[in-house]
C-alpha cells in the first residue's frame, strides 16, 4: 500500500492534531484517537481522518479502538504514540497517586496502546514512533515527574526497538524541545495545584514560583534565546520527525528536534553526563581515548 494507515494517539490538540493532519494530507488514513465529542466531530470533517474515541489509561478504550480499526479491513502500519500530558511541581507535592497518574498517560499508555496494536503492526512490517522529550534525557527541578516519565519512554524506545526488529517493525522516538500546543493549559491547572498545596521549608519558593505566573510570558523576538527567554516551535517540525520515523527507509532511533539553544542544551547535557560516568575507579579515560572513541562511532555511524 502506498498510503498505509497511522494511528496517532491524542490527536485533539497540539502535536497529535498537527500530525493527523500533516498525514492525511499526504493521502494516509489517519485513526485519530480523542477523548471528548467535539474533538470526534471536528476531526471527523478532515478527509482520511478517522476519529476513534480512546483514554490511553482505560484498557477497555484502547481494545475499542483496536476493534474498530480491525473492523476497517485496513490495517495498521504505524502507530505513533503522541498522548501525554506534562503537570510540573516540586517533588514534595506530588503524592503517590499523582505519580502513578502522569506515568500512566506517558508511559503505560504508549505500552498498554502498542500491546493492544503490536500484531497489526509486525503483519504490515511497520513502524512505531513514540513522542517524547528532550525531558527524556535533561532533567531540572520542577520538571522531575514529568522528565521521569520522558526517561522512561526513552528506555521503552530502545528495549522495544530491539525486541522487534526480528519482526521487521522499526520503533523511534522524536524528542522535541518546547513546541507550541496546549499542554501549558491543560497542565496549568494540576500545575498550580501543586505549588500552591507546597508546605514549609518549599512554601516561600513556591509562592515565588506562583507569582512568576502572573507575569506575561511572551519570548522577547528581538532578544537571543535563553532559559528566561524561550522561543517554542511550531508543531510541524515533529511532524516532519515523525513522518521520517514512519517512512523511511533506514529510521533512525532518535529524532532531537527544537531550537539550536536547545540541541545546544542537551548535547551538553549529555557530554557532562559521559564526564559523570567515566570519572570513576574502575574506568577513567584519558582525554585522548575519549576523542578515539568518539572517532571511533563517527566512523561506525557512516558505515551503519
Ligand atoms: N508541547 C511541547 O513543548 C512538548 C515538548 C516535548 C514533548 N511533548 C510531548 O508531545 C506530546 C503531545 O503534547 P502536546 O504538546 O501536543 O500537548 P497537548 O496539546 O496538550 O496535547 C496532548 C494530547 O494528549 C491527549 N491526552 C491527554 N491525556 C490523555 C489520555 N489519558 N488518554 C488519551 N489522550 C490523552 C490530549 O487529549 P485531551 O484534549 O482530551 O486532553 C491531547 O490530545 C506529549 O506526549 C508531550 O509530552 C510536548
């Protein structure tokens, strides 16, 4: 099939709904997963899109969904697991409950939707592609449940990669920076909920925090990106990522995606992390074997 169909999961707001339409466009059936009415019905006006009604923490939706694909007669060849939701807050106030719920749209979710799909997809000898974050290799206070979550679909992306590569079934993940969506609304509600419920010694950094949320935060066009001065992209550079993942034909693992200042970021992120790891007894080395190895993967990638 020249179009095979995608399912792309969260699909009413942001990157999911940008997605969905950036495939339909190309001629592909797109099964569009939401969660509200009006979110079926605008969806259900865009030609090729099939709206289907799932919440990826409710097993009973997902084998729903997967019914009524099934019912199609289509098939599956991708699915891209995009549904996630992003609460901030300092660690105390986040209880038990709390943790297990944002892990359980971020993480279960894309496991629980994939088992659910996983035959259709090795049968079409297709692709999965999961959503995730530079959050899944960056971590920072505040964002400590949420980049936990981003860390673990990262380790979910590998392991499942591996597992079924045998059966012809390539897994990424593209790992945005800040990208423009609703995610700052639909998490702003749980997010002030848990500054405002922080108790002694966190109470005075939290009302600091809370404060900060009543100043405007627009990025400042004319000023260079900064930590204080963010620059969000727009949604089609994931779709763009994604659509790699999804057709072609060598996919890569990852997919960064962002500003320079943020690929800046992780990549020295991640070098300071290598630092952190070789600096111990048992294995050191020496700056010069750091740089042979490096040329050494340089070498091996172009051969790959
Ligand atoms: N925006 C960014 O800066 C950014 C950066 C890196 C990664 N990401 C990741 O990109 C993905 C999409 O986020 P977004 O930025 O596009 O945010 P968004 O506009 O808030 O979209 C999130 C989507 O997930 C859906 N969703 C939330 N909980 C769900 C559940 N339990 N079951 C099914 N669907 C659920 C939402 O549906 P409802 O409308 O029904 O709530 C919505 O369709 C997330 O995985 C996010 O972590 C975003």
């Amino acid at each position: 099939m020249k179009t095979p169909p995608i399912l792309v999961t969260g699909a009413s707001t942001g990157i999911g709904n940008h997605l969905a339409r950036y495939l339909a466009e190309r001629g592909h059936t797109v099964f569009a997963t939401v969660r509200k009415a009006q979110d079926m019905e605008s969806l259900g006006q865009i030609e090729r899109v099939i709206p289907l009604q799932m919440d990826v923490r409710d097993r009973q939706s997902v084998e729903a969904a997967l019914l009524k694909v099934m019912e199609t007669g289509l098939g599956l060849y991708g699915l891209v697991n995009n549904a996630g939701v992003g609460e901030l807050g300092m660690f105390s106030t986040w209880t038990d409950e709390d943790l297990f719920d944002i892990f359980n749209v971020n993480v279960f979710g894309p496991h629980r939707v994939t088992n659910a799909f996983v035959r259709l997809i090795i049968e079409a000898h297709g692709r999965i592609v999961n959503i995730g974050s530079q959050g899944g290799m960056i971590s920072s206070k505040y964002f400590g449940p949420y980049t936990m979550t981003k860390h673990a679909l990262e380790a979910y992306t590998v392991a499942l990669n591996d597992e079924l590569r045998p059966y012809q079934v390539w897994v990424s993940i593209v790992q945005p920076g800040g990208i423009i969506s609703n995610i700052g609304n639909n998490s702003f509600p749980g997010t002030l909920a848990h500054f405002e419920r922080a108790e002694p010694p966190f109470r005075d950094e939290a009302q600091q925090v809370l404060a900060g949320f009543n100043q405007p935060d627009e990025p400042h066009p004319d000023e260079p990106e900064s930590a204080s001065n963010r620059k969000p992209s727009s949604p089609e550079i994931v779709s763009v990522a994604a659509y790699d993942a999804l057709f072609s034909e060598k996919p890569k693992l990852r997919y960064l995606v962002g500003t320079h200042w943020e690929g800046n970021r992780v990549i020295n992120a991640l070098i300071q992390k290598l630092l952190d790891e070789n600096d111990n007894p048992q294995h050191n080395y020496s700056r010069d074997e750091l740089i042979e190895l490096l040329d050494r993967h340089i070498e091996q990638r172009k051969t790959a």
